[in-house]
C-alpha cells in the first residue's frame, strides 16, 4: 500500500536515510534526541522540491500559516 502513503514513506525515507542509518547510537536517549532534532530541521530548514524548494516553514509563512 505505499502508493496509498506516499508522501510518509517518503517522509520516513528521508529520517532513515539522513538521520539514522548513519549514526550508530549507544542509547535510546540519544537516537531519540537526534530524530527530534532531525524533524525539526527538517520542517524549518530543509528545502522540499514538492514546495518550490522551500521548508515547510517557508513554504507556510507565504500563506500566513495557514498550511495544515
């Protein structure tokens, strides 16, 4: 069913594939504060080519964050 999902898996893609199949954690503490850290940048700093190549963050201040 990916088809059906398509925009998460990709979303889940990205996280495995630049936030933590790269790293070896020691803890779950530590794996956990990165993915948060990961999202984070993700919504506010990494440009999206389905958004004009802006964040999410750039993307919805264009619209007054009104983006759901």
């Amino acid at each position: 069913m990916p088809q059906r999902n398509g925009l998460i898996e990709r979303f889940f893609r990205s996280l495995k594939e630049e936030g933590i199949w790269m790293t070896n954690f020691k803890t779950f503490a530590q794996a956990q504060e990165a993915i948060e850290t990961w999202v984070e940048f993700y919504n506010t700093e990494r440009p999206h080519q389905a958004l004009g190549y802006k964040s999410p963050a750039e993307y919805g201040a264009q619209f007054g964050g009104l983006v759901a």
